[in-house]
C-alpha cells in the first residue's frame, strides 16, 4: 500500500523534482518505508513505498520497464499477480524483482489497456507510456483505493490524497456549494465531485489518458444483476464458501506480518475463521469495544477469538476521543462525517502496532443486503403496494405535514414514513439513507445559499444509480446503488485514510470482484430472504460460527454519538461551532444552529447527526480553509 502523486507539462509548467518531493512528503503517512520521483519535459510521478510484496530496492518506485519504455506508480495489491507473472514469464518477459508493480508493467506492455481485464485487486495507478506520450490513470472496480485529479485550463496533477495537490502553487480552492449539501444528506462527497470546483475523483472502475490532445474518461468495469443464477441454494451455498476461502487465502501473501480486524459480526468473523483455518500460526486480530454496553461488541468479538485460537488484541474507548479528534479528522481532506471514522482509527492503530497488513470484512453488507435500512426499504415497498398511487401522492404528504409540526418522536417517525410512501421507490431509498431531512436543510441553509443552490437536490446520485441498474427487482437496484455510492463515497474511504493515517494496509475479501460478481448473480431471496439479511453468507458461514454470532441482532461499527456530544467533546464542539467567524456561517443560519444544538443538550430533541456534520464540516475548514482569504463558492 502506498501513496502516489504527480503532473503533467502539456497544459503548462507545473513544477520539478522539489515539487514531486513536496507532494510525496505530503503524504508520506501512506507510504513511510521509501520515496522516489521521477521527471521529464512531459511527466512527474512521485511515490510513497509502504513495502508488503518484494522488501528490497528492486521494489520501489516509479518503477520503469526493462525496456525503459514505460514508468509507473502504483498504489494497492494485485492479488492474482503470482500466476500473471508466470504466464508472463512463459512469454520471456525478463522481470528484475519479485513485486506486483513489474507484472502490472509486463501486462500493460504486452496487452495495453485490455491489461485492466486480467488484474484483479485494488489499485490506483498512473503509467506513463514514452512511445504514445500518454499518461494512463486507472483506479480498481469497486474503489478501494483513492485517486483525486486536479484540472483546469493550465492545470493537471494527480494524487492518491487532496492534501498532495494542495502543495502546488496557485490552486483554486473555490467551493462546490451543492457538494456541501451533498455532504449534508450523505456524511460524505460522492464520486466524481469533491468540495473543489477544479478537484475531482475518478470513478471506481474507470481509467483516464491524458495527453497533449486532452483528456479522456473510460468506464472499463461495472456490475450486472441481469443474469440470476438457476442454481439450487444447497449449489450455491457450497460455491460462496470456496470462493470466499480462496479469495481470503489470496489475501493473505504477505512478506511482512500479517492480521484481521475483529469486530464479532458476521463479516469479520467469517474472515477470521477462513483466515485461521489457512493458516499454520496463530491469526493476530484487534477489536474495539466502548465503556456504553449498548455500542460494545468486544464479547462476541473474543467468543470468535476463542474459538479459533487468534492471538487477540482489545483497546477501549474511554474518554480519549475529545483528545484524539482533530488529528483523526485531519487526514480527510473533504468534509467526511461517518462517526465509525473514530473507532476505525482506533482499531487501525491497534492493528499496526502488531502488523502491517490487516484482513477486514468490509463490502459483506452492501454486497449481501446486510444493513437494517434494507428491512426498513423493504417494509416500505410492500406498504407502498397496498395504497392506490392517488393516496399516496395526494393524502398522503398531506398527512406528512402535519405530523411534522409535533416534535413527539412516534409522530415524527410516521412523518418519514408517510412521505416516503408517497414517493417511488428510488426516492423514498433516498430518504432512508438521508442523513438530514428537506424541512431541516431548509430551514438550517441560509437565504444566499438556498438561492445558489436553486432547484438542486442531493438526491440526483442515488436516483442515478438506481436508473443505471440492470437488476431485475428493486433489491437488486438498491444494492448496486449502494455499492456505487455508499461503499466506494462512504465505507471505504473511511477505512483508507484512518489505515493509512496508521501506515496499516487492509485487505477486503468480501469485495473481491469474483465474489461481487457472483452475488449479483443469486436470485434476491437468497440475500434478503422473508426479513433475515445476509441469508446465504450466514448459511455459507454455519459450518464456521455458532449460531450466537450467526443471528444475533446487527450492531454495525456505530459511537455513542449524541452523547459524546453533550458530555465528551461538548466543549471541544462548542469552540468550533460558536467561536469561529468563518465556515459553516457562510452557509448556515447560525441561530437555528444554536437551538439545534440547544435542543440536544437539553435532550429535548436528538440531533446528533447534523450537529456531528456540522462539527466535521467546521474541523475540516479550519485545517484546509481557513488560511484562504477569499472564498467563492459555485454549483
């Protein structure tokens, strides 16, 4: 795992070998082990080496080819590299080290762009190819690893993070206004946008060249729910199970230590039994567990530990996050409000005080319909079928609204459902996910931000998504939706920056293209079958877990969030959200901020989760904004 950076000359002068240097150091959190730059009169490419495959010298990069014809640097694993070299061998390709950077190299010189076919991992990359004069850039399917792109009329540079790109002289930092309400209803910016006008992300599953005639933008990957397999449950149980053991063998080459992240769901705890039972020494696995019961899940962490003898690390947390906060918060270079972004920092640190690779469970639940939201979705629809569309669309919101004017929770709660049944499918998915309601966003925003925002909506991404979706049933469409908004927006930057804020390497089974393939080819009931999520991975993983850890009610990574709001970090909020003359009152109507914030430390409402935004919007300003004079902002 590493960090890579870099430029190109076509659009104008962007630097040298001290600039390279900067943009690596910038990021050298990702990368402490080496740092290499390479330079000519049309490219720049820095690298920050965090050494796993091939220790030695002949593994750092750039890395160039034997023919001197093609540069590279690569960020990620490739995990079916061992049996590409050997066909690459057979073929005389005469590799000088033993890494997965060269095979990438020997592919792309044998096979150009289809190369991206055969590689199967995570990955983001920038391949300089002397003889075309084009820069490939590529980022892995499901978007495990980050890649950020900055353009404008005399600009293009690249990085693995935003903060590299902001070592260079003279970039834009104006302000995307409905990226911040973006952030608002998701806790994070979806892909392609970023908080920068000029700053972008590449899509999970797309490669970009970029030459003297411009840019181009590819898809080269996606998922298809179109074809379900007519195979028997007992067939297919028995299919998931080998491909998720070998997938989770495939993961564990490693020439330095190696360990999992435990938290006793179902996810990880099938990792680990896959993991200890392929492996000849003792599994080393971390958890992290809360002093509040309620968010506590250590005990069925140990009981899987126990069970297969792991060599197991535990770290509480007790009153440290105030104490913590700001330096966790500062390796995201965007706004980013998961509040599982503390304990996954926290496991992380653990984790990389006794290895340096880590095996996770991450992808189980957008891949096998996992999170209670789908429950939730689903009790919806099957509502939504029993009421004429004439009453849903017309009694229906009305009903909403005057459920709305009670602040009592159940009438609340029967105004999110009405309104959602009064809506399509798609849009009431969005609502489910929605982090802040339309009414509370209304009245939060201030005049002149409402009146640049105009008609836009966050919604737009999920609606997409949904519209793109070949599956056939609308369980199908939401899981898609999630794995190209959510995962890659949400869940997996969350477990990039906070591992790699440790310098610590994790590793996904669950999203191996194979095994997301091949879940998008099981008929639905199988995932979400009469309310039990997870269906077929529980059934594939009975063999491994007794049935307690199987059937026990879905915790999920969550903090005891309005409480540490009102007791842990409750000053450290206050001075960032009341003190502070710019940020989040540039936007905001600070009086309605203020009995927000009023209301839930009296506990007469909850409204942890956008005053938690709120706090994350503002920590992050503070850190990459407040030393801008002059701030535009632009849809």
């Amino acid at each position: 795992m590493c960090g890579i950076a870099g430029f190109t000359h076509f659009t104008g002068n962007m630097g040298n070998l001290a600039t390279l240097k900067r943009m690596g150091q910038s990021i050298i959190h990702r990368g402490p082990d080496a740092g290499k730059e390479y330079l000519d009169e049309y490219v720049g490419l820095a690298h920050r080496r965090l050494a796993i495959i091939d220790l030695s010298e002949l593994g750092v990069q750039p890395m160039v080819s034997h023919d001197g014809h093609y540069i590279i640097a690569f960020n990620g694993e490739i995990y079916n590299f061992q049996s590409l070299r050997e066909e690459l061998v057979k073929t005389g390709y005469p590799f000088k080290s033993h890494s997965d950077t060269e095979v990438i190299l020997a592919l792309y010189a044998r096979d150009g762009i289809k190369m991206l076919d055969s590689i199967n991992g995570m990955f983001a990359f920038a391949l300089w190819d002397t003889r075309s004069k084009k820069l490939l850039i590529a980022r892995d399917r499901m978007g495990k690893k980050p890649l950020y792109y900055l353009r404008t009329a005399k600009q293009f540079a690249f990085a693995s993070e935003i903060k590299a790109l902001l070592t260079l002289p003279d970039v834009p930092k104006d302000i995307r206004l409905d990226a911040v309400h973006d952030f608002f209803a998701y806790q994070y910016i979806p892909d392609p946008k970023t908080i920068f006008t000029d700053i972008h992300k590449l899509p999970p599953g797309h490669f970009m060249w970029i030459s003297e005639q411009g840019i181009e933008i590819e898809q080269y990957w996606d998922v298809s729910f179109k074809h379900t397999s007519n195979q028997s449950e007992t067939e297919l149980t028995a299919e998931l199970l080998k491909l998720a053991t070998e997938r989770t063998k495939d993961r564990m080459v490693s020439d330095v230590p190696l360990g999992a992240f435990l938290s006793g769901g179902i996810d990880s705890s099938g990792v680990v039994a896959m993991m200890a039972l392929n492996s000849h020494t003792p599994v080393k696995t971390c958890s992290i567990g809360f002093d509040d019961k309620k968010f506590n899940e250590t005990e069925f962490a140990q009981e899987v530990a126990d069970k297969y003898h792991t060599e197991h690390h535990e770290f509480t947390v007790h009153q440290n996050v105030a104490d913590n906060l700001e330096n966790i918060v500062s390796y995201f270079d965007e706004p980013f409000a998961d509040p599982s972004l503390v304990p996954t920092f926290f496991v992380s640190e653990l984790a990389r005080s006794q290895v340096t690779v880590a095996i996770a469970g991450d992808g189980g639940d957008e891949v096998f319909a996992g999170y209670e939201k789908y429950t939730t979705d689903d009790i919806e629809n099957k509502l939504r079928q029993k009421f004429p569309l004439a009453i849903r669309q017309h009694i229906f919101p009305k009903l909403a609204n005057l459920f709305a004017k009670s602040e009592y929770p159940l009438f609340r709660k029967a105004k999110t459902l009405l309104t959602s049944l009064s809506l399509e499918p798609a849009m009431g998915f969005y609502l489910t996910n929605a982090q802040i309601e339309d009414r509370l966003w209304q009245r939060l925003a201030s005049d002149k931000t409402k009146q640049i925002l105009g008609q836009y909506h966050p919604s737009t991404f999920t609606l997409d998504a949904y519209a793109r979706s070949d599956g056939p049933d609308h369980l199908s469409k939401i899981l898609y939706t999630d794995m190209k908004t959510y995962l890659p927006g949400g869940i997996l930057v969350k477990v990039d920056r906070m591992s790699m804020a440790n310098s610590l390497e994790v590793r996904a089974p669950l999203l191996d293209k194979d095994i997301v393939e091949f879940a998008a080819t099981l008929p639905s009931h199988l995932k979400f079958n009469k309310g039990e999520k997870k269906y077929i991975l529980k059934q594939a993983f009975k063999p491994l877990l007794p049935d307690g850890i199987l059937y026990r009610k879905k915790m999920g990574f969550s903090v005891p969030l309005a409480s540490w709001l009102r007791v842990e970090i409750k000053a450290l909020a206050e001075d960032y959200l009341f003190t502070k003359s710019q940020g989040i009152q540039q936007f905001f109507d600070m009086q309605v901020v203020q009995e927000l914030w009023i209301q839930h430390q009296t506990q007469k409402a909850d409204h942890a989760t956008v005053l938690w935004s709120m706090l994350m919007f503002q920590m992050w300003w503070f850190r990459y904004m407040q030393s801008t004079e002059e701030t535009n902002t632009s849809l």
